[in-house]
C-alpha cells in the first residue's frame, strides 16, 4: 500500500471491499490479472471482478500504466461502453469491478457462426457494427484513442446490445497532442503506421473498424498487412 500515492489511493476511495461480492468464477486472465464472475450481493447484480496484482511482481512503470486504466474507465460513461462499478483494494490487490455482458464477446460468436457455416445476416452485421462506431464516436470526441479494438474487446447481452471494453491500452491524448508512439495493439488489427512504428492517431481506430466489418461478414479476420505493405502504404 505504501507504493501508492495519496492521490493514487483516492482513487479506491469509495469504501467497497471484497466482501461485498459472491465470487462465482474465473472467466480469464492476464500477465498480471485474474478475471471472475461475481455478483454484487446488495442487489444480486452480476458482474465481472477483475483481480490485478499490483504490488508484487508489478514493476512501478506496469503500476501507473494500471492505474491510468482506472482513471480512464472512471471518466467514460456511454451505452455501449461497458460500465465501470467500482475498484477497492484487498490483500496487496486492486479489484475493478466491470457491467457483466450475458451473452460473452464477438470473438466467440464469430467463432460459433463459423463452425457452424452460417453468416452474420446483414441487418445484424450492422447493428452490432453501428453500435461499435458510437462508442468509438464517444471516446474520440473525448480525446481517447482505444488502441486495441478487435471482436475479442467487443461484449454482447442476451437483448443485442452491444458493449466495447478493455480501455487496458487506452490513451488519454492531451490538450496539445494528438499523437501517439507506442507500438501497442493486437497485430491483426493494427493499422499501417502503428505496425511501421510511426506516430499515429484516432484514425488508426478506424482502421480497425474496417477490420471488425470485414471479420463481421466474412467471419475470419483480414489478411495480415506484410512489412512490404506497411511500407509502401
């Protein structure tokens, strides 16, 4: 706890603690993180419990970049976002506490419709990819780039909404930069110049839009660009 500042304690200040919720499951996990299903027991909500080992075998530079993340999911607020609930720390560990999707992500149901050989019917494919877009729209607008979009970020309820998450590699640009270096993403999705190297911005998300509707209609991801590609592009 002593590796936290005040202002990075405040940011789990709202009194929640892990006896507040029934843990039921894991459904993932990360270098650093464990992710369950719980349920919230004051009003039986369901929601997914992201568990993350902050202080031991976290270095200072992994902690800001986890703790940015909450700052961020903290600030955004859309329909079809998933919804930030609550983070509190427990035994040298920061939960985050997540909206629950009931009918998983978009990965999976792709997955599903391919083995089946059965397409997405086009009215679907685009109202799941309309409602991708209006978040992107959102979080542009607030000057964050996601950074990492792909149909395995992209939740769904049993009703046919859908809910983009992991802001995990989100950037907060700032007031006089536009930009971004990092070389951060999931190469499939990737644009050109962020698999180049060079400096990039929002319209990198929007490559990776065309992307997720490629992967909607056809049901498999596009063709990886080449370092042939990304140079001549």
């Amino acid at each position: 706890m002593e590796l936290l500042t005040a202002e990075q304690r405040a940011l789990f200040d709202s009194g929640a603690r892990l006896e507040d919720y029934e843990v039921l499951k894991p459904i993932g996990k990360g270098k650093f993180s464990l992710v369950f299903k719980a349920v919230r027991r004051r009003d039986a909500r369901p929601v997914a419990l992201k568990r993350i080992n902050i202080f031991d075998g976290m270095d200072a530079r992994a902690r800001e970049k986890t703790l940015k993340e909450v700052r961020l999911v903290q600030r955004v607020r859309h329909d079809h976002i998933i919804q930030y609930e609550d983070a509190f720390l427990h035994d040298k560990e920061l939960y985050i506490a997540f909206e629950w999707c009931d009918a998983g992500d978009l990965k999976r149901q792709l997955r599903r419709a391919h083995e089946r050989g059965t397409r997405l019917d086009e009215p679907t494919i685009w109202r799941y990819f309309a409602q991708v877009c209006a978040a992107m729209l959102y979080l542009h607008r607030e000057r964050i780039m996601h950074r990492d979009l792909k149909p395995a970020n992209i939740f769904l309820t049993t009703k046919g909404v859908v809910k983009l998450g992991d802001l995990g590699l989100g950037r907060q640009l700032g007031e006089h930069s536009l930009e971004a270096r990092s070389k951060v993403g999931t190469p499939l999705y990737m644009s050109p110049e962020v698999l180049r190297g060079d400096a990039y911005d929002w319209k990198s998300d929007v490559w990776s839009l065309g992307c997720i509707l490629y992967e909607l209609a056809m049901l498999r991801p596009c063709r990886r660009p080449t370092a042939g590609t990304c140079a001549r592009s």
